[in-house]
C-alpha cells in the first residue's frame, strides 16, 4: 500500500506497489492546498491520515484529514486546535490505536480518540512551529524551526490513560522497560542538548491532592523491597535506616504542591500534586551505611545497579495500593549475560554489608569511648576517682586501637589520604567503585581483594567483640560498685 500527495493538493493511492494509482484526494480539499504528509495507519491499512497548508494562501487553517476506507471518504479533524495553528505533521501512535500526534505551526496537540478532539502538548515546549515528529519507540520526537530537535521521554502514560483512569482518586500506570545504561547520562550545557535521565518511569495520577503522604516502593520480581521512597518530612528515616538523603529544592517543591512543567527528578520526594505526576529510580539498590563526614578521595559511595529481570513498583496512596510490574533491560550495546550482571550485583552486595559492619563497629567504639569518657568525668569525686580513670584511660585506648585500623579519623577534608594512613573503610570505598565499575563480571582479582579485606576486618571485629565481652564488662562492674550506670550498647545484629 502506497500513499503521495503533492504540492497541488492532490493524494493518491495504489495498491499494487505503485504500477497504478488512483487519484484519492479529498473532496472538500481546498485549491492550491499543499499536502505537507500522508500517515498510513499502522493498524490498519484502509486508514490514513493527511496533513495540508494553504497559509500562503493566506489561509492559516489546519488541514487534518483521515480516511477509513481507502480514500474513498474523508472527513476534517481539527476539532481543538486554534484556527490559526496551521498544519504541519500528523503521526499514530504504533502501539496505541487512534493516540495520534500533531505538529502545527505553534506547537504539538495529542488526540486520544483518533482525532474526534485534539489538546495542547505544549509542555515546556518553546511555541514554535513543529516541521516533523515521529514516535520512537517510547518517545515523541520533534524537529522544529529555529529551536533545535525536542524529545518527549515515556509516553507509556499516554497510551493508557482513559476516562476510566482519570476518574479514580489514584492511578499507577504500567511503566514501560527501564534500560539499564552501560554509561551514564550526560547533562546539560552551554548549547548541548540534554539526555533523558536513566532509571524506571513511574507515572501516576491524583484526582486531588491527598491528605496524607504518598508512598512508591520499589520491590524485585519476588517481592521483597528494594527501596522506599515517601512524600514525607525529608530527613524521616526511609526502609534501610537512613534518613532521606532528598534535595532541598525538590523537597520544598513537594511541600509546596507547586504545579511544574519538569517532573521530580531522580531518588527524590515523589509528588502530591494533584494530576499526573511522575518520578524516575535510577535503578540504584541503597548505598552502604557510611561515617558521617568521611571524605571519599577515590572510589563510590553508591549502591550496586539493578540486575536486568523482572521488578514491581506499589504505589500507597491513603486506603489506595496498586502495583505494577515492569522489567530492566541490559543495555544493547553490551553482551553482558544475566550471570555475569549477578555476580556483579552478589559482590557489590558483600562489598556493602562490609561498609556497613564496618561503620556500624565505629560508631560503636565511638559510643563506647564517649560514655567511657562522661563516667571518667563523673567519677572525678568517687573514692575510686583514680581506679576509674586509670581503668576508663586503658579501656579507651584499647577500643582506640580498633577504631584507629578501621577508619583514619582524620579523613574529613579533601585529599586527605595524601597525609594520613588509608585504612579499611577507604580501601573499601575504593573496591566499591572498582567492583561497580561497568557492565561486567567481576575479575579473579576483585574477588581476591574482596577476601583479603574481610579476613583483615574480620580481625578487628573479632578484637572488638572480645573488648565488649571482656574489658568492657569488667569496666561495667566497677562502675557498679561505684554507683554510676554502666556504659550501654546495643545488642550486635545477627551476622547476615
């Protein structure tokens, strides 16, 4: 099936590959029309679509044309769009039937009823006229005049919004695949474009704004949570244990229910705005428990990526909960297998729970040197003042000595590994990244690192249990006998 029109006005149609035509114009086309595209259905080959101008005519009309029989009838559909927003480009959508696209002069309109009714989509799109647009894979894309090439990312949400969704109080769409990105996403400068933000679409929508908080979880193909992500106060604590770490602006937009043109951006406070509202994972498991204010001189801080496969996202929205399942895909470029993404994952894995024992024994040496040091204060007037500070001194330093192989205390300005000891925490910052590094399995020699360093810790640990049973006990006795309340610490977390 071939479609032409010309610049006379005139369309034609043949069915045998173009050995014949059939003049197929519409009879309402006015003289002199100019046929600007033809858009063959791709759901169904007697429907085509045609876009006409006469505005050097002085007639600045849109000419949207569309047929169901082969040509053989035609009728207008320009119901929506301004008088004066003359014609340009019409598309259909290739997975949604009657989703149709438009580009006039002033701009895109969408239409969700094969053009009985068109609406803007301007968006934050300059108004300026629109030559061409095409649907690529889950995007609109655009070429205008004088303002550069524009993308629409993930119109999923397009395709499946109705009537039917709109009049609910909440709605979770279906997200398209998430493409996990062998390298990440340049951002924008000076006159360089700028590319979408990678990670998993989520796209939902409120008939109000909601009296409560809005909750997105994300969860893997079995169900158990990856990551919780709340409309709440930023600085609550989120499903790891760990405050939010939300950008101020983006919180305060949240709070403020301030109406955008630009979504949330990624790992941020999703939105209570009432409408459509979407937020972006970027595919990023939660980081390790890290100490406060160490600086990271070389090496990550992040979590491991998400594996391609199957994940779901449930969206709670007061007595409203909806999941959805949707799926990461490797990137095209790379031949990694599923296998290699999985012992990826599994060492980045251990390489963060080692962080985390790691930080979490610091701060307990740091919790028991601070009480060591306010019963040391408090005993000063005690008969056994002088048995308590030489006992609080020693015991100090011995948790000193743990503290000091796991962790370089001084490593809170920039660079400052060059004049200090590296020790266990940096080098494991340093794996981290090296591990994380890329598409790819992890070397022989990774796995080797990774060893070696979880023997040398695990010797620290091993010092450190024995301190708390040991020293740290008999400490508590004669704070006993002296009427202050012993040092306390919490019971250790099953090794997991």
């Amino acid at each position: 099936m071939l479609w032409t029109g010309s610049d006379d006005g005139l369309v034609h149609l043949s069915r045998d590959g173009g050995t014949t035509w059939t003049n197929v114009t519409p009879a309402a086309m006015p003289s002199f029309s100019r046929v600007t595209e033809i858009e063959p259905s791709p759901h169904d080959p007697a429907v085509a679509y045609v876009s006409a101008t006469r505005y050097q005519l002085d007639d600045f009309a849109p000419y949207f044309w569309k047929t169901t029989d082969f040509g053989k009838t035609w009728s207008l559909i320009t119901t929506g769009i301004p008088a004066t927003s003359y014609s340009r480009s019409l598309r259909e959508d290739p997975v949604r039937r009657g989703l149709l696209f438009a580009g006039t002069e002033t701009g895109v309109f969408v239409s969700f009823n094969d053009g009985a009714r068109w609406e803007p989509l301007q968006l934050n799109l300059p108004r300026v006229a629109v030559r061409d647009l095409r649907v690529h894979g889950n995007d609109v894309v655009i070429g205008t005049h004088g303002r550069s090439f524009w993308a629409l990312d993930d119109i999923s949400y397009l395709r499946q919004v109705a009537d039917s969704v709109t009049s609910k109080k909440a709605h979770l769409f279906v997200p398209a695949p998430a493409q996990r990105f062998a390298a990440g996403g340049g951002r924008r400068g000076g006159t360089v474009g700028e590319n979408p933000r990678v990670g998993a679409y989520f796209d939902y929508w409120l008939k109000d704004k909601p009296a409560g908080d809005v909750t997105l979880d994300v969860l893997d193909g079995a169900g158990a949570l990856i990551k919780r992500f709340s409309s709440a106060k930023p600085g609550k604590a989120d499903s790891t244990g760990h405050a939010a770490a939300d950008s101020a602006a983006a919180a305060a937009r949240a709070a403020q229910n301030i109406d955008s043109l630009s979504y949330v951006p990624i790992d941020s406070v999703p939105s209570t705005r009432a409408g459509m509202n979407r937020f972006i994972w970027d595919l990023q498991h939660p980081r390790p428990r890290l100490m406060e204010g160490a600086i990271v001189d070389d090496g990550t801080t992040s979590g491991p990526t998400a594996v391609p496969g199957a994940y779901r996202v449930r969206l709670i929205s007061g007595a409203d909960t909806m999941t959805r399942t949707f799926t990461v895909v490797p990137d095209p470029r790379v031949t990694t297998t599923v296998a290699d993404y999985q012992a990826q994952f599994a060492l980045a894995q251990l390489v963060g729970k080692q962080i985390t024992a790691l930080t979490e024994s610091v701060e307990r040496v740091q919790s028991v040197q601070a009480q060591v040091d306010d019963r040391k204060a408090k005993g000063g007037d005690l008969p056994q003042a002088d048995e308590i500070k030489k006992s609080a001194t020693a015991l100090r330093e011995k948790f000193e000595g743990v503290r000091a192989e796991l962790y370089e205390v001084y490593t809170k300005v920039d660079q400052a590994t060059l004049n200090y000891p590296i020790k266990l925490y940096q080098m494991w910052i340093t794996a981290n990244a090296q591990v994380l590094e890329g598409d790819s399995r992890p070397t022989d020699q990774h796995a080797a690192i990774v060893k070696d360093l979880s023997a040398t810790q695990q010797v620290q640990l091993d010092a450190l249990a024995r301190l708390e049973a040991n020293e740290l006990v008999a400490f508590n006795e004669l704070l006993r006998k002296a009427g202050l309340p012993a040092v306390y610490l919490p019971p250790r977390k099953p090794a997991m």
